[in-house]
C-alpha cells in the first residue's frame, strides 16, 4: 500500500497528512473534529458513524479471527 492510501480519510476519501489512525484506517483531522463536535442525533453524526462501521470493522473482525488461531 503506498502512501497515498494510507493518508485518505475513511470518511471524505480526501489524502490528507493529519489525523487519527484507528487500526490501520485514517480519519483525518477535519472529519474527526467535525465528529467531535455534531450531535448524535444528526444526519452528520449517523454518516461518521457509518463510515466507521464500514471500514473499521471490518478491518478489526478480520485481525481477530486471524489472531484467534494462535490462541
């Protein structure tokens, strides 16, 4: 994976430098900032969310099982 991939933000899809990495996956600092601050109530708050789900989880579901075979 090049750098590029590694800088693109989960939910704008936009590269960016700055930002949080939550297991191997990029919110940048815009989106994480927006995040913090939106209700959770909002349309806003419901996308992040989903973003997150779809992208993290998955990621997170995947490791575990792999680890889990050399419990």
């Amino acid at each position: 994976m090049n750098n590029i991939n590694k800088n693109k933000c989960i939910v704008c899809g936009k590269t960016h430098e700055n930002g949080i990495i939550i297991s191997g996956k990029k919110i940048c600092r815009n989106c994480e900032m927006n995040l913090i601050g939106c209700k959770s109530n909002t349309d806003f708050y419901k996308y992040y969310l989903s973003c997150i789900k779809k992208n993290v989880t998955p990621h997170i579901l995947k490791n575990n099982y792999e680890t889990s075979e050399y419990l």
